[in-house]
C-alpha cells in the first residue's frame, strides 16, 4: 500500500518532472546509514545497488562526511578561471592510482566520455584530416550527450534523434576477427573506446586476449585506447580500476559515478602528452572539478588507497558469487553468475524487473539491466553481515521462482 507521504512525491513527480526515466520504483529514500537506506516512511532497506555504483562508500562514512563538511563551511565553487588545490589534490590521487597523467574534472560519465571523444578527435586531426574514425563495441554504453551516444553501440540509445555524430564504427564484443580486419582496412582510426565489464549491456565481461590484443594492435598503429571505467572504476572490481586485471595501460580513462561518492564529478585521466591536444580554449565546463566535487573525490580516493579496501572488495565479491553460483544449482531460473569484484551479474533465464520488485518490498534494493540481469553493486565498504541478510532475501525470492 502506498502511503500518503509517498504518494504525495508521486503526484508531484508526475505533474512537475519529465518523464523520461523508465517507471521508478513506489519509494523516496531520505536518509541512508551505512550500506542501509531508509524510505519516506522511516522503513529500511539494504543497498545492494549504491545509486547505479555511485555511493562507493556507502552512507555516512565518517572520513568522507566530515571532508564535505569541512568543504561546505569553506568553499563550495569558484571556477575554472582560477587554480584549485582539491583539484589538484585529486588529480594527483588519480596518477598515483592509475598511471601516470593528466585529469581533466567534468560532472558526469556522459561527460567524461565526451572528453575523451573529443581529445581523440584532436589528436587524430593533428595527424591527417581523414583520422576521426572512433571504433566501440556492440553492447556498450559510454552516455547519452550526442558524442557519448554516438559512442554508445545500441540503436535504442541512437533512437528518433535524427543523424548521430559521423566516424563511430561498431564491431562484434570480444571478435578479434573483426576487429584486425576493420583495422587491417582503414587508416582513419584515432581511437578505440571500451568498457572492460559492460554495465549497462548486462554485466558482460572483455576476454583477457581479446582487449590484450586490441591494445598491443592500437599501440601499433598509434590509434588511442581509451577504457570507459564510468561503471567498473574507482574500486568497483576490486582494482581501483579494472583495466588493472588485464594487463594493459590505456592511453585514457574515464570515470565519474562512485568517484565522487554521491556528489557529481566526472574525469578523464589521460597520458600526459596527450593533454597538448586540448590546449587552451577547447573544452571546458564551469561546474568541473569545483572545490566541493574535488574534495569529495579525495575523501573517495583516500579510502580507495587503504590496502584493506580492496582486498575486502574482492574477498565480498567472491563470497557474493559463490552463494549465487550454489544457488544456481539449487534452481534452473538462473543462467549465469559472472561478475568482478563487487560488480556483479546474475543472469536469468527470463526477465528480471518482477525480482526487483519483489526484492524492493522485501526491503533489498537490487537492478535489473539487458532485460534478464539481475546487477548486484552494493557499496565497496558493505559489511559481511548486511552481505549475509541480503543473501538470504534474494535467494528466498529466486527460489520461489520457476521456469
Ligand atoms: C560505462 C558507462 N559509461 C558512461 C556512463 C554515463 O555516465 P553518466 O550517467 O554519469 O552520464 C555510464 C552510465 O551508466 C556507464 O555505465
């Protein structure tokens, strides 16, 4: 039953809001504790979703809490026109973390994917006018701004917008095949861009040769490798960022979600002497990396460098997929377990949006993506306890299900 506060959020949603969302989920969080969220009406729930990967550190850790409030009482913004030292506090807590290089801070994945398009389109112009070709993967999803869309290899995302942004080619996931051929071809390709665990695309994973491949052809050929970590960065894999489990150095990376651990801000980190490309007056955004969105990323990223961090991601993770894959045995609605770290997919063989529902009114938040994948991303700093009592409500859920 809806209760007349919740339905009051309703009502207002529907009058004032835009529609676009697909139909949101009958709950208003208000207030969250730990991996724990609680609704309009004080009942509460366990996060086994974080805000799509976004509260990396879950609700009201107390590093982070007290950095932004130490933030909001000094300063909030103050642009691009002038130097900012949580920026660069951040920046360098990214070369530490990854490789390496230069950040550029914007506000969103979308945005970030965006950057790296247009640095990629910069370079390959330095080099012939010809060489704006950008290659991505079926299945993938790097945003919803005309570049990052067009990036994004799914006609639905393309959809009733009219012509998208020329030079995107999109191969076969994980097709070395196509992949030499296209290249073997062309001589216009400034860029590859991929995600290494596809999210959106419903958890799938890059094989090891394959993206090893890609990037030992791309540095051949001089041709940018840009790794979208939007989704699987910042911790989420049990890395602090995914490409670490593959053996490769990207030329770019891109991330947002939990870097700011709930608070918006976006970035693009790339190999230093790739920053000549966007000289002054190229790109920018008012908002990018202003003191509060930077600050947060340092909370999120001090956490991050704790060597307990990710071993308790990992050690999670799998605990996560074991109990899933014994339950898989115990019921034939389950396809496939995969997932890394705390990124987790368990596929079933119809779809999942009834499960998330059922799982909602039984006080677990879950998601549900590519139709059948049920997504699991609690926060990286969720509890074993907390682990164990949402286990146990989804696998009462999926065993009650059929066929
Ligand atoms: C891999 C990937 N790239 C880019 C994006 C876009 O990020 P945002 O929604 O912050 O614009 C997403 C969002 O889900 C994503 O998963």
């Amino acid at each position: 039953m809806t209760s007349k506060k919740l339905q009051s959020i309703i009502d207002g949603d529907k009058e004032y809001l835009f529609q676009n969302y697909g139909d949101r989920l009958p709950v208003c969080f208000v207030r969250g504790e730990g991996s724990y969220l609680y609704d309009q009406d004080g009942a509460q729930y366990i996060d086994f979703f974080s805000g799509i990967a976004v509260s990396s550190l879950g609700y009201g850790n107390n590093a982070f809490s007290k950095a932004l409030h130490r933030q909001v009482e000094t300063i909030l913004h103050s642009s691009n026109w002038y130097y900012n030292k949580e920026q660069v506090e951040a920046a360098r807590l990214l070369s530490e973390l990854s490789f390496p290089g230069k950040t550029l801070f914007v506000n969103s994945g979308t945005e970030a994917s965006e950057a790296a398009i247009k640095l990629a389109r910069r370079y390959g112009q330095s080099i012939s006018p010809d060489c704006y070709g950008i290659i991505s993967f079926e299945g993938s999803f790097h945003g919803r701004t005309f570049g990052a869309m067009s990036a994004t290899a799914q006609e639905k995302i393309h959809k009733g917008f009219g012509p998208i942004v020329p030079g995107f080619t999109y191969l076969p996931y994980n097709d070395i095949k196509s992949f030499k051929k296209e290249i073997g071809s062309r001589r216009n390709v400034c860029a590859v861009i991929t995600e290494l665990v596809q999210g959106e695309g419903g958890i799938k994973i890059i094989d090891g040769s394959f993206i090893r491949e890609v990037a030992t052809i791309c540095a051949k050929h001089k041709i940018l490798l840009i790794i979208d970590e939007v989704q699987t960065g910042i911790g989420r894999t049990g890395e602090v960022f995914a490409y670490r489990h593959f053996d490769i150095t990207p030329d770019i990376i891109t991330m947002a979600k939990g870097l700011g651990g709930g608070v918006p801000v976006g970035a693009m980190h790339a190999r230093s002497d790739l920053s000549k490309y966007l000289e002054k007056g190229t790109h920018g955004t008012t908002f990018g990396g202003n003191h509060l969105a930077s600050a947060a990323a340092v909370a999120v990223l001090k956490e991050l460098k704790k060597p307990a961090c990710m071993k308790k991601v990992k050690h999670s993770g799998a605990y996560i997929m074991d109990r899933m894959r014994a339950l898989q045995k115990k019921t034939d609605i389950i396809q496939d377990v995969r997932g890394m770290g705390l990124h987790i997919g368990i596929e079933l063989k119809k779809p999942g949006m009834d499960i998330v529902k059922r799982a909602l009114d039984e006080k677990l938040i879950i998601n549900c993506t590519a139709e059948k994948v049920i997504r699991i991303m609690p926060p990286l700093t969720i509890g074993m306890p907390v682990i164990k009592q949402g286990l146990s409500i989804l696998e009462k859920i999926l065993l009650q299900e059929v066929d």
